[in-house]
C-alpha cells in the first residue's frame, strides 16, 4: 500500500519535473499560516501537491477565456489555494459579474430537464 | 445595455413573487439599531460595456487609499473578454495586487449595514436575472435609509441608485449574499469573524507582502487577544525574516493560547532550532507530535527536527 503511494507519488512529481518551482519543498521548516487556518477550518489534511497542478489549470483556462498570457501569470499567482480549487472546479459556471451573457449551457439544461421531465 | 437591463428586472420581479423559500432577511433587520448613512464621498466610475467589474473595484480601491486603481488599469487584471465579466475570486486577487486585503463579509444584511457604517462602501454581487438565467452585476453599496427601506448603490451607470431592500435583498440573494469590503490599511472590517479575519491575512502573507501582513494580524491580536492564529502569523512572519527569538516568543504564546494544536509547538520547535537550542526544540517537537501522532508533518515532528539538529552539527 505505502510503496505503492510512493510510486505513484514518484511518477507523479517526476510527470511536471521540468518545473523546479513545482516541487514541494521539503516540510523540514514552519507550517504557514495559511495552512494553520486551512487546519482550523478543515482539519489537518491537504492535499499539497496537486494545487500546482489546479494553478496550471486555472491558468490555461484564463487564457482560453481571452487574457492575454502574461496576465493570466499574475492573476493566477495573486489567488489563494481555495480559490484556486474552486475556479477549478467550477470556473464555467461561476458568476462572472457584468455579463448579460445568457449562458448557453443554461438554456440546454433547462431544454434536456424539459424533455425528460416534462414529456 | 442598462435600460434593457433595468425592464428586464422590472419584468422578473414580478415574476419571481413569492417564488422563494427562506424568509428574506430584511423583513427581520431592526430598523431602529441603525441610523441612515450615505458615503457621498465615494467616487463614481460610470460601468460602459460590461465592465461593472473593474469599476465596482475601483470605486472600493480608491476609497481604500489606492490611488492608481481606475476600471482602466484594472482591466486587465480581473476582466475575462469572453465571459463578458469578472470572476468574485479575481476582484480578491486583484485586491491584494494593489496591497490591500479584501475580506468576504458574512452573508447577512446587517453585516452588510455594520460595513457601510463603518465608512466602507461595499462591493456586493447581484444576480439581476433569474436564478437558472442568471445576469449577474456588481455594484457597490455606498448608504442605506432603514426607515424608508432603502439602499443607496454606486451602479451601471447611474451614479445615486436609491433601490428598496426588498429588491436589493432578491438580487442579493440570487447572488449568494456575496459582498467584500476594503478597508484602507491599518483599518479592519466591522464584521468578518477572527477565522476569515486571519483566513484573508494569511493569504497576503503567502504572497510574501510581509509587511501588510504583520500590520494586519498585529490588529487582529488586538481585537482577538485570546486568539492564537495572530500570534502564529507574527511568528510565521518573524521566521521568513530570520528573526528567531520573536518568531519563538509569538510561537509560544500561541501555545500557551491554544496548548492543544500542534502546529504552534511545531513551529516553536523549528525556531528554537534554528537559535541552536536543539534539546529544547525537540521537547517541543515532541509535544506537537504527541498532539497529532498520525498526522503526515506533526506525527514526523521529531525525526525532522532530530534530522535537522544533526545537520546542523555536522555543518
């Protein structure tokens, strides 16, 4: 089971090696606040490694929504780890203020409950 | 944009009667608790295009001392061109770009009214269309007047929107009682419990604006003297600028204020560590890992000070 967790924890480090600000460093110093309240709010597990992983991410998508790449950086840097996981998680459907956008995802959902509800 | 904005509000307020299950709040806010108050002070940055995102920001900014902060310049750090918006967790991030902390205040209406007392506007998300056809809006709340019911907002385009609570409160709503306050630095938000209180600092101190931060938790431990996460802030802060003798008085009277996280004595371990006083850090790190013995960091707190010491021995 451990050696396991190591392996995939091995390949999973040695998959995004190229970026050597990826690497967790070592736990040999202080926790940070963050992670004490983290800790307060949510008790004492976080998963550490993978929030790298969701900043790529958040990034990408940032940019795939029109900020220009350089920006992205710096906007995704400027984010907490929490809000980091919620833009990954939901970033299409957060409100996204100013918009009269009319989601057209919206109006499929409403289209599809319509048919298999109500026919 | 507006006006058609405006009628379809209009439209959907009537629509929307009685469509709703939990009591609005304003129904049950003591009017006679609070006086009127208007910000007139605030500036106003009339929101063109879609861009109610960077001017809402402004306005909340330049009141909190952020003179360079115009929708303009604020564009490029929250607006998303093809959404047509701005997203709640890049108007914090932009926040903290401009060296300010933002805090998420509670979702209730009189904390909403404790904030515009307390002379800061707030920047609140509405949902001026319906809840599964969403138009969403941020306008900033600059003064309300309990006994007539009403709200007055920086927005769109008009500068002194005078809105009843009732209408405020189901835009609010539909937008999760969402809303941020600024305060300049130095200040603290009226409202916002001691955990998103710290919660909202250490993330400035993540991002290692060290200064803002120690300002702001050293407030904090002012308000909250039984506190321990104030203290573990100045520590963390003392710590990265290598100060180890306050890093280790901050750390200890975190455990004093709460003997049973571990993390206070694991952070005491480490600074008593670095002063070279390595029985006492590891008396320390034994504690924390008593505290937490399963836990990934704590329950390995005296093997990493243990391996750590012996370093230092051999350096």
């Amino acid at each position: 089971m451990k050696k396991t967790l190591l392996i995939g924890t091995t390949f999973l480090l040695s998959s995004f090696a190229f970026s050597a600000a990826v690497l967790p460093t070592a736990q040999a110093d202080i926790v940070s606040t963050a992670d004490v309240v983290a800790e307060q709010q949510s008790g004492w597990n976080r998963a550490q490694l993978v929030e790298q992983l969701h900043r790529d991410e958040v990034r990408e998508q940032l940019v795939r929504y029109g900020v220009n790449p350089d920006d992205a950086v710096a906007r995704v840097a400027a984010m907490t780890d929490a809000e980091v996981m919620e833009l990954t998680a939901h970033l299409d459907e957060l409100p996204a203020g100013a918009g009269i956008s009319v989601s057209t995802t919206v109006i499929l959902v409403a289209i599809i409950i319509w048919l298999v509800f109500f026919r | 944009m507006l006006a058609h904005q405006r009628f379809l509000f209009l439209f959907l307020t009537v629509y929307l009667v009685g469509c709703s299950a939990a009591p609005f709040q304003y129904k049950s806010l003591d009017t006679d608790a609070w006086t009127a108050v208007e910000l007139s002070e605030t500036p106003f940055y009339p929101q063109e295009d879609y861009q109610c995102g960077p001017a809402a920001l402004a306005t909340v900014l330049q009141v909190a001392g952020v003179a360079d902060a115009t929708p303009e310049s604020l564009v490029s750090q929250v607006y998303l061109p093809d959404r047509e918006g701005s997203l709640q967790a890049e108007l914090l991030a932009a926040t903290r770009r401009a060296d300010r902390i933002p805090f998420v205040i509670p979702r209730r209406m009189d904390a909403l009214f404790a904030e515009v007392a307390a002379g800061y506007p707030v920047l609140v998300l509405q949902n001026l269309g319906l809840e599964r056809w969403p138009i969403w809006h941020y306008a900033v709340v600059i003064g309300f007047e309990p006994g007539k019911q009403q709200l007055i907002l920086r927005s769109g385009t008009t500068e002194r929107e005078v809105v009843s609570l009732r209408a405020f409160e189901r835009s609010w709503r539909l937008g999760n009682y969402w809303a941020m306050v600024v305060p300049p630095i130095g200040f603290m938000p009226e409202s916002v419990p001691s955990l998103h209180y710290f919660e909202a600092v250490a993330a400035v101190e993540q991002q290692g604006r060290l200064l803002l931060a120690s300002m702001a938790y050293a407030a904090g431990t002012e308000r909250w003297p039984e506190d321990a996460t104030g203290y573990m802030g100045l520590g963390s802060i003392a710590y990265q600028q290598h100060d180890y003798a306050n890093a280790e008085a901050y750390f200890y009277r975190a455990t004093e204020l709460s003997p049973l996280q571990p993390a206070g004595f694991f952070n005491l371990a480490w600074s008593l560590l670095r002063q070279e006083r390595d029985i006492e850090a590891l008396a320390a790190a034994q504690v924390a890992q008593e505290l937490a013995p399963e836990h990934p960091r704590y329950g390995q707190a005296v093997v990493l000070i243990r391996q750590a010491s012996a370093e230092n021995q051999v350096n």
